[in-house]
C-alpha cells in the first residue's frame, strides 16, 4: 500500500492533468467561437477595428487548435 503522501502527490498529477486538459479546451473553444465572430463580420466592422477582409479571412480559415 502507498504511503499517504505517494497518494496525495499522484492526487495532485491527476487534478493537474484534468485541470490542464479543461484549460486547453476552454481555450480551444473560445478561439472557435472568436474566429466564428471574425469570420461573419462585414467590411464596415473589419474596419474599424482595423482588419482588412484578407487578414480576417486567413485567422478565421485557421482550425481551432492553431494559435
């Protein structure tokens, strides 16, 4: 049997491993949901917060897992 502290550390691993795992589709999902919102502005918006429509349709062309 494991001593109490072994338990407590490979506790510690796992919460950090799901933890991480959460952060990274959260983040996934919120840059899915931005490029979603680029992708369905029009020349006007683009404008004024200064993206032309060639930059806006690279970012938003790119999978969610691409920075």
């Amino acid at each position: 049997d494991c001593p109490p502290a072994a338990r407590i550390a490979a506790r510690s691993r796992f919460a950090g491993f799901f933890t991480g795992l959460f952060t990274r589709f959260a983040e996934w999902q919120e840059r899915h949901e931005q490029r979603a919102h680029l992708a369905g502005m029009d020349e006007r918006m683009l404008k004024d917060i200064g993206v032309s429509h060639v930059d806006a349709a690279r970012e938003s062309g790119k999978p969610f897992w691409q920075a």
